[in-house]
C-alpha cells in the first residue's frame, strides 16, 4: 500500500509525539503521518519506573496524539529510506512518500552477553506490564546496573516491599555520574531501605526453573530470583539512517535546526545527536526533557517556523524519598565540588573541566535548573573556591 503524507514521522514516542502536535500548531491543513514500532500509542516514560510503582494510573501516561490529528500506524517498522525518492518503505511492504521526514527512533536497550531470556530489558510500557505481574510482597526481585534506570527499579521495587538484590560491576551506586563521596552515600542509604546491594558483581547466566530463574554470579554465588530486570542504557537506533547515507556519529548528526546532513530529514530524541554550545561539543540525551523540546522544535522547523534547539536539557530523578534535577555533563571523571546544607540529602555539586562549570546535580534542590544553565554558559573561569555557594543549595 502507498501512504503519501506532508510529514511522515518514524517512531511513536514523545519525541515523535511532540513534533506531531507542533506541526499540527504551524500547518493546520498538513498530513502527518507516524510509524511505531511499539503495540501502543505514543506514551510517557519516566512514570514507568517513577510514578507507576507509587499508586500513579495507567490512564494517565497516554500522550494526546489525537490532537496533532496525525495517522497513527502501530507495529510497524521502517526499514528503509529513498531520500532521492522521499520515500520510507516498512516491514509490511507499504511506502510512505514525504515532503518532510523525522526519524525519532530513540534506542534499543543494551543486553547482557551472558543474560537469560526471561530477563526484562527494561524499556517499554510491556516491560513494565511484565514486570508488574511479578511484583507483590515478598518477591524476589534482582535489578541488574547501578545507573539512572537501576537505581530508579531498585527504589520502586523495594517500596513495593520486594526483596531486592542489585547488581553492577562498579564500586557504587551511581559511580559514573556522583563523586565518590555521594555515590557511597547513595549506596549506604539503598542498604538501609533493605536493598541487598552487590557492587563489583556482575551476572554469569540465568536459566529458569521451577523456582522462578537462578541466576549465576561473577562471584560464584547464585540466586533466585522471580524477575530479572535489566537497566543498563541504550544503543542509538542509527542503522535506518546510516544505510540511507545520513550521517551518524553516537547518534544522527544534526544541526541547531535538528537538520540532518539531508535537509528535508529531521531526527529528535534518544537518536539524535545535537550541538551544545554551553559545552563546547555535542551531545546526545536520553531523557524527557530533550525528547520533548526537541521534538516540539524539530515540528516547528519542519513546518518552516525558526526554532532552533537551542536550551541544555534536564533530567531528573527519583530514589526513595530523595530526588534530583540535574543539568549538562555529570561526570565522577570530572573535578566535582560539593556544597551541602545536609550531606547527602540536600545540596548542589558542581561538575568542573577546565576553568569552566559543565554540569550541575541539584539534589534535593529545586527551582534552579534556569539559573544551572546560565552558570554553564558562564565562561567563568571557576575553581572550586569561586563556584561554590554560585546557587543556593535550597529553594
């Protein structure tokens, strides 16, 4: 079959969600037609490992795709694109001519080489239906990385009262992003609320059994465990747009207007690969904040409206009763200044390279994201000594 739309969307999630409704806004009388992959329509992600596991409904995290007016084909993947052409084809043999393309792809979760196939790479609304049907009072839970994604089903899980086991192969919690100090503090506090943390353990295998699965680890010892969940990042979904010759480099290349190398091809989200002057290169995000804006921005330039992507996004996170917003690089590597009306519960740190701020983690400290990013622009210079107390540590 031949579909013909004005815009033609790949990917069914926020990203492609947001450019449909700011199409929509600029183009009144537009066609815009959108591919998913997934069974469902376009969603929010963070509440699958936040607000669902804390009495949050189900009904709530569907995005309002109807108002874009925008034909939505589901279960359907894109294959190909003759940009000559401005043809899509997909892998149910239709083609879908487009004036302009945004390719949203976001990213395929990153697998374990020794994992089982009853462990849950965790993802997708049908991750998270899977995952609940597993989870009551007392069930074995074991949550594999201790990153943004881990820490966040670890914390769920064990509020559900699960037993919880963590596993990961750095020192702490969270190792990559927090200084020491805070990742140690981080993984202590995990103990306290009951979580068996295991760092430095890694997964062998997992073969199910009548017990649920058993899990073999990297010390030698085993476990039983009644789900396996996985959270362990992303690969950026590239290949349709590096087989159509669109440049790719840990992401689809774009410009400030999310352009790719081809003109009339957009890309936005987890898949794209963005310049961010505050930081001196490009960067690629995965997480709410970007997926949004930047879709909205990438509807808006598609439909010939000015609007370059031009803010560093946030994110944000939620681990028992402690949260964060967090703006730019966080990286332990980095020289980190500490500044704290609490240790470890109420505070900013500072992430420092070379005379200049390059991240900001808000913990427990809220309001200041705008004020983050113009300390980012800043072009300083900043040492320890002058950054710090540069933003409250409360609001």
């Amino acid at each position: 079959m031949q579909h013909a739309f004005d815009y033609v969307i790949i990917g069914a999630g926020m990203a492609g969600e947001a450019a449909a409704q700011a199409i929509r806004d600029a183009d009144a009388k537009a066609t815009i037609g959108m591919l998913g992959e997934e069974s469902h329509p376009p969603y929010d992600r963070p509440p699958l490992t936040k607000k669902l596991w804390k009495g949050g409904k189900e009904a709530d995290i569907w995005r309002p795709i109807d108002k874009a007016s925008a034909a939505v084909t589901l279960q359907r993947r894109a294959v190909k694109i003759e940009r000559t052409a401005h043809i899509v084809h997909d892998d149910a043999g239709d083609t879908w001519n487009y004036r302009k393309l945004l390719i949203a792809t976001g990213g395929t979760p990153r697998r374990l080489p020794a994992g089982g196939e009853g462990f849950i790479y965790y993802r997708t609304f049908d991750d998270y239906q899977r995952l609940r049907k597993s989870v009551k009072p007392g069930a074995r839970i074991v949550v594999v990385g201790g990153g943004f994604i881990g820490s966040e089903i670890a914390a769920a899980m064990a509020m559900n009262d699960c037993k919880v086991t963590m596993l990961f192969p750095e020192d702490a919690i969270g190792a990559r992003v927090y200084p020491e100090s805070l990742a140690d503090a981080v993984t202590a506090y995990f103990r306290e609320k009951g979580v068996d943390v295991r760092a430095g353990v890694t997964v062998k295998g997992g073969t199910p059994d009548g017990e649920g699965l058993k899990i073999e680890l990297s010390d030698g010892d085993t476990l039983r465990a009644d789900a396996v969940v996985a959270g362990l990042g992303i690969t950026p979904n590239v290949q349709l747009a590096q087989d159509a010759g669109i440049e790719v480099d840990n992401g689809i290349i774009v410009n400030d207007h999310l352009q790719t190398s081809d003109p009339d091809i957009y890309a936005a989200g987890d898949v794209a690969s963005f310049p961010a002057p505050a930081l001196g290169r490009r960067i690629r995000v995965e997480h709410e904040n970007a997926a949004i804006t930047m879709g909205t921005r990438a509807g808006k330039c598609m439909a010939g409206q000015d609007a370059p992507y031009d803010e560093l996004p946030f994110f944000y996170s939620d681990l028992f009763d402690l949260g964060y917003e967090a703006v730019g690089a966080l990286d332990s590597r980095l020289e980190t200044v500490e500044q704290w009306v609490t240790p470890f519960r109420e505070g900013v740190v500072y992430y420092l390279d070379g005379g200049r701020v390059r991240g900001v983690l808000l913990w427990n400290t809220w309001g200041q994201v705008e004020a983050a990013r113009d300390l980012i622009a800043s072009p300083g210079p900043f040492d320890a000594e002058s950054v710090r107390g540069r933003l409250p540590a409360a609001a």
